[in-house]
C-alpha cells in the first residue's frame, strides 16, 4: 500500500493545484465584471441611484391610482352629459315655406333631457321646450317630437 501513497498525493495535488487555478481565473474575471459595471460617475452610487428608482416607481403607483380614481370619476360623471341627440326637421303649416320647423331631442344616458321644438312661420315663430325623465314627458308629445327622441335612443 506504500507504493501508492505517493501516486494518490501526486495525483490530489494536482487536482487541487488546478482547482486553485480555476478559482483564481474566476476571480480575475469577476474583477473584470466588477470594474466594467462599476464604471463611471453614476455607478460609484449605485446605492442611491436604486433607491431613487424605487421612489419613482412609488410616486408612478401613486399617480397611476389618482388617475384611476379620477377616471372612474369622470365615467360617473359624464353618464348625466348629453350623449344622445336626435334631430327632425318638418313643416309644421301647409302654407308652403319648407322643413325650417325642428325638435331636438337633448338627452343623457338615463334617457333624461330635454326636447326644444321650434315652429317656424311666416310671420312668428315660437320655440317649445319638453322635459323628458327616463324616455318619458310630463305633458304629451307630438309625432315630430317622438321621432326626436326615437333618433336619439336609435343612437346607442
């Protein structure tokens, strides 16, 4: 068993005398990552510049939550805008004179509005107004005026 101590010890210095190598060529090149990633004036506080990224990031969440909350606002709000109109021209006397008569129908989501009929003649013309509350006027309306709010929800 003498014979082959010295072989066995030959053989594991090597061993470790390449392993040794390799680790040191790891570590000059990790130097070499190091120097070429820490180059530069901003990399020296690299510390700083990470945490500043954070705080945009938060400032970014912050914003982008405002916004989301405002958006969801402006949704809410806008359902009471006017966003249906229906438009029908006609000639409400047979005297001649053309279509120069209308009723515009002005309504919002809820199909609530208003309803502006005018009558234009000859020698006067008179403007009208309707309230309409979930599609439906408090005093009764005329076929022009129907066919005003019919374009409107026609249009959804």
């Amino acid at each position: 068993m003498l014979p082959f101590t010295p072989t066995i010890t030959l053989i594991l210095s090597i061993l470790a005398l390449l392993g040794a190598i390799y680790c040191v060529w790891q570590i000059f090149s990790l130097n070499k990552m190091r120097k070429a990633f820490f180059a530069g004036e901003r990399a020296l506080d690299l510390e700083n510049v990470i945490y500043g990224l954070k705080q945009e990031l938060q400032s970014s969440q912050e914003h982008q939550k405002f916004l989301e909350s405002t958006l969801t606002e402006l949704r809410q709000q806008s359902t009471f805008a006017v966003q249906r109109v229906g438009l029908v021209r006609f000639n409400p006397f047979n005297d001649g004179g053309g279509n120069f008569s209308f009723s515009l129908a002005l309504l919002d989501s809820h199909n609530t509005g208003i309803i502006i009929t005018s009558m234009y003649g000859r020698e006067q013309n008179r403007i009208y107004t309707k309230k309409i509350e979930d599609g439906k006027s408090d005093s009764p309306l005329n076929e022009e005026e129907k066919q005003a709010v019919e374009k409107a929800n026609s249009k959804i």
